[in-house]
C-alpha cells in the first residue's frame, strides 16, 4: 500500500509540472491574440497621432491576464512597431535597441530575432542600408543556430531586397538563390514564388537570360494558381523584364500592366514604381514616347529622391529618352546631366562604403580587447546562471530517479519478507511432522520389543510350572 501511494505522488509531481507548462503556453497565446488585436486597434484609432510610451502599453495590454516577461517582450515589440508605422524611428530604434541589450543579459546570444529584423527595417527606412543589412544578417543568424531554415530564407529575402534598391544585382542574387532553395520544397507558401521571381530579376540584370527563361517557365506554372500577391506582381514583372531584354516589347507589355494593376490595388508603391519604369522603357522602345512619358510621370510622383538610388538613375535616363523623342531636348539634357550626376553620386557612395568598411575593420581590432573582455564577463554570467539551471534540472531528475529506486526497493524488500515467511512457514511445518513421526516410531518401538519381551517370559514361566498351570486351570 505504501509503494502505491508513493507511486502516485511521483505521477502527481510529473503531471503537475506538465500542467503548469501547458497552461502558461495557453495563457501566453491568448494574451499574445489580445496584444495583436490591441496594436490594430491602435493604428486603426491613433495612427500619425503622437501618444507617449505609457499610453501605448497600456493599450497594447487591454485585455491581458497573465503579464510574463513574454508578454512585456511582445508589448515592446509592438511599441516599437506603432513607432515606424508613425514615421518617429528615433523612438523606434531606441525600444528595438533597449529590447535586443536586455536579450543579451538575458543570455539570449545576439538579441530577440524578431527585434534584430525590426532594426533592419529601420535602418532601411532610413537609407542605412548597411545597418540594415547587418541587423538581418545577426536574425538569420539566430534562425540558422536554431535550425529554423524557412525563417532564415525570409530574413535572407529582406538582405536580397535592400541590394536590389543599391542596384547590387550579384549580391542580391546570391541571397536569392539561398531563399529559392529553401522555399523550393513549399511551393505552397508565400516565399516560394516571392523568393524565385527576385532570382530571375536579378538574373535579367545579370544577363543570365537562358536560366532565368527556364525559371520564368517554372514560375508561370505556379502564378495563376497562388494566393501570394507580391509573387504574382514579381512573377509578371520577371516575364516582363525578360521579354524586354529580348527585345520582345509587345509581349513585354501586358504582363508589365497586370503587374502595376496589381501593384496599384494593393498600395505597394516601390513596385508601382518598377513597372512604371519598366512600361516607360517599353514604350520608348516602341517610340511611344507620349505613353512613355505619362508612365514616367507617375512613376516620379510615387519615388523618393533620397530612397532607391538605382531606380533615381533609371527613371531620369527613360524621362530623358522620352523629352528627346518629342524634340524637348533641353528638358531631355537636364534630366540626362541629372541622371549621370546620380550615377556619378552613387559610385562614389559605393567607394566611400568599401572605405569606410576598411576604416570600421581597423578600428574595431584596436577596441577589440575591450569588447572581448565585456563579452567574457557577459559569457561568465551566462555560463553561471546555465549551471545554475543544469543542476537545477539534474536534482529534480536525482529526486526522481531516488523517490522511483526507494519504491521499487521498497517493493522488493517486501517480496522478499513474504517469502522468507512463506519459506519459515514451510520449514517448521516440516519439521512438527518430522517430530512427530519420529515419536511414534520410537513409542511403537518401545511398546513392540517390551511387550514381546513379556510374552517371552510368560509363555516361558508357563511351560516350565505344570503346578502353575494347574492351579490356574482350577481357578
């Protein structure tokens, strides 16, 4: 009876912690739903209206049961959020950086993945595109450490789009084909034909045309069946591009309007602004150049002088194609002189990157020490609180092992108990009979050789006294 209950108390102790576990992972999924529902509700309510941190948390944690450090994480996650949607990136960086330094005392490695690409994208908001890249490439190195292979193809589809808008078509295809082999399994998912489309964009560029034809043939399959907007926009700007640097304007045409329809639809102005430049091209190729003209116009309207240098260029060479084509050819010569300063501009912005890249790598060997030592100390504390932990869960284990090895022990002696009792039993049963066999054959014994001694004697007194026998006969 003692083992049983013994037993029992292992099976509640076990299922005890299970159940703890299992309700704080509900707990936290339906509070991470109401923090979701709330940041909607916040953009809907108070989007491009200035609210300070306070207001903000506290609408993002109407609704919330259970306040954990997750919830606090994914509170702050979106704070930072409502922050870039608003256009303050100072603010936004300044939680996103807080956030990604607490990670890191936490002994999170590099910081929280989700804050990493979050900083990314600021940075490329800002047209700090190296930062950008940077941070994307530290989240992808977090999803790489845990295995977590289609969430780093995505981080590697943000690297690939920042090199698209610095024109740095090599890179960008790199990252391309990493995404593409990922995503080439889960034809399914949104990153399948999002991740193939920029690969044969960047192809087109690279001239590569004869491998992006074979792609472009594989992706058209999977185009009219997907649900993935941006992968039908980038799949039919790529069809596009090809038949455009084959000189197959007229066909390049009508995949150009169906992917600036659905661009236009969608509000996704950046590749509004590609296919207008793209249509602008065509029809200059076509020496349309009214319509090239009209494409150009509105695709001027949706850039942003300061964003997207590799398209600046473009878009002002296609603009002063079309005013020379008319016969304005100052028009023409302004946006063309404009158009080369660009080019210019950016050249020497690409040669002060690889400078500046040589200055950082020298400066940071002389301040190397000093991070190496901070990073000791970090990996001193973490390497303390791991053992901590470890021996934690190794004495909860050693308490189970021992409570389980005393039951099964106490099992054991009991068996044993019974059977040296049954065996005990068994033996002095054994041995009162034994006993008792014995005592009847020596009083049988005894009885036999006395009493035939007896008759001896009497039959022999009785032979020998015929007087005796007389006498007796008479009486």
């Amino acid at each position: 009876m003692k083992y049983k209950t013994a037993i029992s108390l292992l099976v509640f102790f076990w299922m005890n912690i299970a159940t703890t576990f299992a309700q704080d992972a509900i707990l936290f999924s339906n509070d991470s739903i109401r923090i979701v529902e709330s940041y909607e509700n916040l953009i809907e309510d108070y989007s491009k209206k200035i609210l300070n941190a306070d207001v903000i948390k506290d609408i993002l944690y109407f609704g919330v049961g259970h306040k954990t450090a997750l919830t606090d994480d994914l509170v702050a996650y979106y704070t930072a959020l409502y922050y870039l949607h608003n256009n303050e990136v100072g603010k936004a960086l300044s939680v996103v950086n807080k956030s990604i330094d607490e990670s890191i005392l936490s002994g999170d490695g590099d910081g929280d993945a989700k804050f990493l690409i979050l900083k990314g994208d600021i940075h490329k908001s800002r047209n700090e595109f190296e930062k950008s890249i940077k941070a994307y490439l530290n989240a992808a190195s977090r999803f790489q450490a845990k295995n977590e292979k289609l969430k780093e193809a995505d981080v590697y589809r943000k690297v690939l789009s920042v090199y698209l808008l610095l024109g740095n078509y090599q890179q960008a295809y790199k990252y391309s084909k990493w995404a593409f082999n990922e995503y080439m399994m889960y034809p399914e998912l949104d990153g399948h034909l999002g991740s193939l489309s920029t690969m044969i964009i960047c192809e087109n560029h690279l001239n590569l045309l004869d491998s992006a034809k074979v792609h472009i043939e594989y992706g058209m399959s999977f185009e009219p069946i997907t649900s993935y907007t941006e992968g039908k926009i980038l799949m039919n700007y790529a069809k596009s591009q090809w038949e455009y640097m084959n000189g197959n304007y007229h066909r390049a045409q009508p995949f150009a309007i169906i992917s600036l329809k659905l661009a236009e639809s969608h509000g996704r102005e950046d590749l509004v602004v590609m296919n207008s430049i793209l249509l602008m091209n065509i029809h200059n190729k076509l020496h349309e150049y009214n319509i090239a003209l009209n494409f150009g116009s509105d695709a001027l309207k949706h850039l942003e002088n300061d964003v997207k240098s590799s398209m600046n260029y473009g878009l002002y060479d296609g603009l002063a194609i079309s005013y020379a084509g008319l016969g304005d050819f100052k028009k023409a010569y302004v946006l063309k002189d404009y158009s080369d300063s660009l080019k210019v501009l950016d050249r020497k912005l690409r040669d002060k990157r690889s400078m500046d890249s040589l200055l950082v790598q020298f400066q940071t060997l002389s301040s190397e020490n000093k991070i190496l030592g901070q990073e000791a100390i970090i990996a001193n504390q973490n390497h303390l609180l791991e053992k901590r932990r470890n021996f934690l869960m190794m004495g909860v284990f050693a308490l189970s092992l021992l409570i389980l090895f005393m039951v099964v022990i106490f099992i054991l002696n009991n068996q044993r108990i019974k059977y040296i009792k049954k065996r005990q039993e068994a033996a002095l049963i054994y041995a009162i009979n034994d006993s008792e066999e014995s005592e009847r054959n020596k009083l049988a014994s005894v009885l036999h050789d006395g009493l035939a001694a007896e008759l001896t004697a009497l039959k022999w007194n009785w032979n020998k006294t015929p007087l005796l026998r007389k006498e007796l006969s008479l009486c």
